[in-house]
C-alpha cells in the first residue's frame, strides 16, 4: 500500500503480523514544503533567535547563560519523557546534597554529558560530523547506566519496536522493521550533507527531526536523542551561535500536539502543519529564553550592586558572588576549594552574602550547613 510519506510493510513480530510504517528518504515529495508558505515563520523564528544572541551580551558571562540553558534543556527533554528530577534536584546534585530520586537525576546528567560530548566534536576540526555514529555514541552517553543496562545503549535496534499500546498489534505506530533503519539513516545522513534542497536550515531541522522519531532507530532514547539532533543541526548551521534555546520547553507545554503533528505526516503526508508548529516553537522558546536571560541579568545586577554598597564586603564574597550563576547551591567546604582560600576566609564570605540576603542557609543547623541563591533558582525554575 503506497502513502504520501512512505509505506506500510507488514512484519511479525512477537508472534503476531503487524503494518510497520517505511518513510520514503527527504526531501518530502511534492509541495508540502513550498518555502513561500513558511517564509513569514522562517523569518519570526530567525529573528527570535537574533535577539536571544544579542541579549545574552547583558551578563559578564555567557558560560553562566549556557549553565541553566543547557541544564534547562536536559531537564526538560528528559520530563517530556516521564522522568521527575527538577532543576533544585540538578543542582543539589552537584552541590554534593543528597537527592532522593538518584535514577532520575542521573538520565538528566546522561543526556548533559550526552549533549556536551556532541558539542565538543562539532566544534572540533577532528571530530565526528553530524552522522549514525555520533548519535550511536551519543546514545550510549545516553544510556549509561542503571536504566538503560537493558537497551543495547550505543546500538541500533535488531528488533522490531512500537509507540503506545501494550503489544505491536494495538500500537499507536509501529516503526519501520529493523533491517530498514540503517538504510534508512544512511539517506538522512545524506540529506543532512546535501549542499542544495532548496530548504531554509530551520525547516531543514523540522523535517529531519520528524524522520528520526519516525525511524525510531534504538531500543530507547529516541525521544532525546531526536531533540539532541535538533540541537546539533543548530549548531551544525549556525543557527545560534551558542545553545541558549531550550526548545524542550515549548515541546513540553505543547506535548500532546507535538505527537500528534508527528503521527500526522505518517498517517496524512501532512509536512506543513509539522513544520508550521516547530517554526512556531523556535520562535517561543527563543522569546522565553530572552525574557529569562533579561530577568537574571536583572537580579545579579541588583545583587551585585547591593554587595558592592555593603562595608563589609571584601574581595573574598565579591569572588564568592560571581560564582553563584554556576554555583547555585554549595556548602562553606565547596567555596573553600572553589576560593582556594581558608575555612574561616570562605565562612566569612558567605556571612556577608547570607547577612544581605543574597543566599539563604537551608538547613537551619549549627553544622554541615547548606546555602541556596534562592532568588536565582527560583527564577530559573519557573
């Protein structure tokens, strides 16, 4: 049976024959992706993600922008697929606090060290380009450890898999059979390096997002992986220059029509409505990202100046204060080491922040005590 963006097979698998959809390689056929229809989209998303370049000029720093984004993004991407950690759990992590839900936290630290891995062979001469086997090692990233022991991290699947439904024959969709995936990615791949599709990079992304989640090439992880790739095609074409977007939020909020706009090109052909929608969720999440960045530039500008105005503050807390964007939860040990300094010299500058309320103390103890810069992760955390 033939279909405007691929076919049906049939495949047994678990002992029963199931239709398993095939996608026809990209480009789409036909004039689904005419580039007038999305010309206005295109040109709203681009210059979103114009003005979050330009913001982020507002902050010394831009690593402490890339912190919570990416971080952000990690946390997101990963709840999108049931996972529970919040942004304080990430933190605490690091801070060296106890979390109680330790498997969570950990599938978020796997996509991070996942997606840094990504980054740093992009933007390495020598490095793997955007391919099969950069998103095999990023899956294996991905899936080290307690969770995904079982689910062949850094393979492609041998096995026939399937979405929703307790067994293939009542699945929602049933991906294509495995000996058609790495053909399959081979003809993305192609496609991602093809120099002339006539296509705008951002639509570019959409569509080869939408074929990835359609191929479905692993056990598990296929959700992450695609946005992970959706992030490396910016990278891969300078559509921002650094990863302050967190499209996983708007891909959130909007989950069940994210599916349902996927399931559409299998069933209807229907690219348009697809693109449309993640055109849209650039342009979003890049206004969200922006307003963020002017709010916490906002609030270490007032807090900065309110240490600056204190006569006890010295260069210890002043050093103490500009580590807080990366450094959002600590113990007095942690800003020790990190000032290099004594234990009264770090007890001291967290006396002075905590004095002018920049950070609180969150254990209400004598000993072993915890501080939070409370207004900065409250303010990241919405």
């Amino acid at each position: 049976m033939t279909h405007s963006s691929g076919i049906y097979v049939i495949s047994t698998t678990l002992g029963e024959p199931v239709r398993a959809f095939v996608p026809h390689p990209l480009p789409p056929a036909g004039s689904a992706l005419e580039p007038a229809l999305f010309a206005d989209l295109n040109r709203q998303a681009e210059l979103a993600l114009a003005r979050l370049s330009g913001v982020s000029g507002l902050v010394p720093s831009v690593d402490w922008l890339l912190y919570s984004a990416i971080r952000k993004e990690a946390l997101l991407t990963s709840q999108i697929e049931g996972t529970q950690a919040t942004l304080t759990d990430l933190f605490d992590e690091e801070a060296g606090f106890k979390v109680s839900n330790t498997d969570d936290v950990e599938e978020v630290t796997n996509y991070l060290r996942a997606f840094r891995w990504v980054q740093a062979q992009l933007r390495d001469p020598k490095g793997l380009p955007i391919s099969v086997r950069l998103l095999c090692e990023a899956h294996r990233l991905l899936l080290d450890g307690a969770r995904g022991a079982g689910k062949q991290p850094g393979e492609l699947r041998r096995s026939q898999n399937w979405i929703g439904g307790t067994r293939p024959g009542n699945a929602a969709f049933v991906p294509p059979p495995p000996e058609h995936v790495p053909g399959l990615l081979a003809d993305m791949e192609r496609f991602i390096h093809a120099t002339s599709t006539g296509l705008a990079p951002m639509i570019k992304v959409a569509i080869i997002h939408a074929q990835f989640e359609t191929i479905h090439p692993f056990l598990d992880g296929n959700g992450r992986i695609g946005r992970l790739l959706i992030a490396a095609l910016f990278e891969h074409w300078g559509l921002l220059s650094e990863p302050l977007m967190y499209l996983s939020g708007y891909l959130k909020q909007h989950q069940s029509e994210y599916y349902r706009r996927l399931s559409a090109i299998r069933s209807d052909g229907d690219w348009g409505a697809w693109v449309a929608f993640f055109l849209e969720g650039v342009a979003q999440a890049a206004n969200a990202a922006e307003q963020n960045i002017i709010q916490v530039a906002s609030l270490v500008t007032s807090d900065r100046r309110h240490l600056l105005q204190s006569p006890k503050a010295g260069p210890a807390s002043y050093r103490l204060f500009e580590m807080l964007p990366m450094m959002p939860r600590f113990t007095i040990e942690r800003v020790r080491q990190q000032l290099d300094t004594s234990f009264p010299t770090a007890t001291a500058a967290v006396k002075v922040l905590e004095d002018l309320g920049i950070v609180i103390e969150m254990t209400g103890q004598k000993k072993n005590r915890s501080y939070s810069y409370q207004g900065y992760v409250d303010l990241l955390s919405r």
